[in-house]
C-alpha cells in the first residue's frame, strides 16, 4: 500500500491539486459558494432550467407519483411509464426513430462502444474528445486512434490505413472546454465514405443550438442518416440529470440487449424523467433563451475583444480564455474571486499540457449588466 502523501504534494506544487467549494441555496448565477456571495460564469446550466419553477414543481409530482428511487434496472421492473414517455419525447424532439435513456452521459458513452466495438475493431477521436469518450473507446477493447483537432485529412488518412472491419467515429458536437463545433457535414462524409459509425456527443450543444434546441445535428439540418449515434446529456442545458441516446430502432436494441452500463445499473428517478419531459418542452416552445445566450455572447465577446483579449473561435456559451499556464489561471481564477466572480481555473489533464484556461460559460439567466460586472473584473487584472 503506497503513502498517497507525496502525489498530492506534488500536484499542489505543480499547480494542478483540485477541491471543491461548497454552495448554499439553489442553482442560479448569483450563488453562494464557501459562504461567499458571488457571480458564476461557469455552469452547463445554459438556459436557466435548472431552477424553473415549472421544472421543480413536475419534478415534487414525479415524486408523489412514482416515489423517489426507481428500485430496480430499466429491465427488471425500473422502466416507468415517465421514463417511456420521456424516451418518446426526446426520440420525436431530435427526430429520430428510438431513444434511450442513460443515467449519466459518461454511462451512455461507455454503453455504445461497449456494445457496437470489440478488440481488433477501430475507435477513431478527436484529440480534444470529453474524457468520457475516451474512456469508453479504452474500455470497448477497440484499437484507439486519436486525430489532431477537427483535422479531417488527417481523419481520412487513419480511415483509409486501418484494417479494421468495424470502425466507429466519435467526436463531442460542441467540445467542451473550447466551445468550437464539430464540422459534422465533413465528419458525415467520412463517415459514408468509410462505412464508419459516426456517434456525436451533444452534451454541450443539446438545448442550445438549432432554431429549436436540436442541438449540433440540428444547427446543420442533419438527419439520423448522417449521424447515425447521437448522444445528448440531460444534466446540462436540461437543467435535470441523465442522458440519452438516439438512433435507429436496431441500433436501440442493440444498447438494451448489450450496453452494459444500461443493464446493470439502476434506471433514474421517474420523477426526474417528468421534471425532464416539463424542461424539454420549454426547450422546444421558448426560443427567448437561446436567443438571449446569443445576445450575451456577442456582448461579451465585443467587450473583450475591445479589452484586447484573443478570444478563441466559438459561438456557443463556452467561451475560453486560454492563459496557458496552470498558475496563471489559478492567478487570474483567484482575482475574479477576490471581485466576486466565480471562474474556476481548467488545468490539465482536463485539457491538454500547456492549455490551463479560463472556461467562462454563459446562461440565459445573465444579464447586461452580470456581462458589464465581468468584462470590468477582466478589465482590472493586472497583466
Ligand atoms: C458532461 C459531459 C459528459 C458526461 O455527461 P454526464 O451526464 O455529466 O455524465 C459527456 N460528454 C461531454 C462532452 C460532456 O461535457
């Protein structure tokens, strides 16, 4: 048995030792964290749902309706009639044939290439993948190779060298700490043209682009025949929690039969599914939201730009400030706190060596005037 001691040592000194901060009271941008009152820019709770009263109140229904744990699997007696509804819902709000409910996103990544790839098949990734992606590519036993960012020549070259009879293309539809979107048009045609799986992970863009929240496959007027696995998290725009999976009939009963990490586990609350159903109909009928994200986003991205700040290249509410070093962002996180403005610092291994970063996140919740409060702060730093 090792002494765990000098490992976190040393990841303090280098900078990279993670812990939390305790929040008081609900959800929202204005929170209180470690007792302190502060202004957030940094959850995935994009449109504000998190905290909706109408979301919370299907959500106490839910409960007196079903109770609180589901009791068992999806296949055992776990499977509600909320769950099923749900399942239909999202199936019909991405238009694709089936649904499927997963209890996390990470579980629902590592039950598709669980169960679609095996050893000597192919795992094709962006390098800037969620962790989760990968992982699911190790565990499936496939044959991991990874292409630099959004690079699709290189993508083709990898296609055309591997021998592998079953490949499977995997890229985040907005990535996460970069906020850029995947070129799925030219992901779709390598995908065809290979005879390649093609599986996105919506996580970040589910509920937040499209005209009506279809998320990445909907901002390109795409179809289940181009992407023909699409994952989307329930815990990020939706406000709620879990996730799901969209595809063919075949491909979905192929992740009931064989996704281990859908078999094995216990099915989420029903009344989180009907808080779910009640967010995903704001999504669909409220296009406010989105279009104050793009209006908080084009204000800040003026603002900073005018500050001098090289923004990176995104048009989603993920956008970060890359400063490199890890103690540089811890410098800068620590500054913003001083001013109230709660930022955490992203350091490797969540991004790759030398690119710690600011990862600011917009909500429909900010205002004008939360935008004005953040571009003084960054306006103050001493750089
Ligand atoms: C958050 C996230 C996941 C994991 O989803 P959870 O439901 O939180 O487990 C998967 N992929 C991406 C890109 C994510 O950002």
């Amino acid at each position: 048995m090792k002494d765990l001691a000098p490992g976190l040592q040393q990841r303090r000194e280098q900078q990279l030792y993670r812990s939390r901060k305790i929040q008081q009271g609900m959800q929202g941008v204005e929170v209180v964290l470690d007792g302190k009152n502060c202004l957030a820019f940094c959850s995935n709770d994009y449109l504000g749902l998190s905290h909706h009263p109408d979301v919370i109140k299907a959500f106490k229904k839910g409960a007196d309706c079903y109770g609180v744990g589901s009791g068992a699997a999806h296949l055992i007696n776990g499977h509600s009639k909320a769950h099923h509804a749900l399942e239909e819902e999202l199936a019909d709000f991405v238009g694709y044939s089936r649904a499927l409910l997963f209890s996390t996103g990470y579980m629902a990544n590592l039950g598709v290439m669980s169960a679609l790839l095996q050893r000597g098949d192919a795992v094709l990734q962006d390098r800037l993948n969620h962790a989760s992606l990968m992982d699911a590519g190790l565990l499936s036993g496939a044959t991991l190779k990874r292409f630099e960012h959004q690079n699709f020549q290189q993508l083709s070259q990898k296609l055309q060298q591997t021998r592998a009879q079953e490949k499977l293309i995997a890229s985040d539809g907005v990535f996460s700490m970069d906020g850029d979107i995947a070129d799925l048009p030219k992901l779709a045609l390598l995908a065809k043209k290979h005879q390649a799986w093609l599986m996105i992970d919506d996580a970040h863009g589910m509920g937040v682009l499209g005209k009506r929240g279809g998320g990445t496959v909907e901002h390109f007027s795409m179809t289940q025949d181009d992407v023909p696995v699409l994952m989307g998290t329930l815990g990020k725009a939706f406000g709620c929690f879990g996730a799901f999976v969209a595809g063919s009939e075949a491909l979905i009963e192929t992740l009931i039969n064989q996704a281990r990490s859908y078999i094995y586990t216990t099915a989420l609350p029903s009344a989180i599914a009907e808080a779910t159903r009640v967010s995903l109909k704001l999504i669909r009928e409220d296009n406010w939201r989105r279009d104050r994200l793009k209006s908080l986003i084009a204000q800040f991205r003026k603002g900073a730009n005018e500050l001098g700040f090289e923004m990176m290249s995104s048009e989603t509410p993920v956008q970060p400030l890359m400063l490199r070093s890890s103690e540089k962002a811890i410098q800068w996180s620590e500054f913003l706190w001083e001013q109230g403005i709660y930022i955490p610092a992203i350091r490797p291994p969540t991004v790759p060596e030398d690119s710690a970063r600011l990862r600011i996140s917009f909500s429909a919740d900010h205002d004008e005037s939360h935008v004005i409060r953040l571009l003084d702060a960054l306006d103050n730093m001493p750089r």
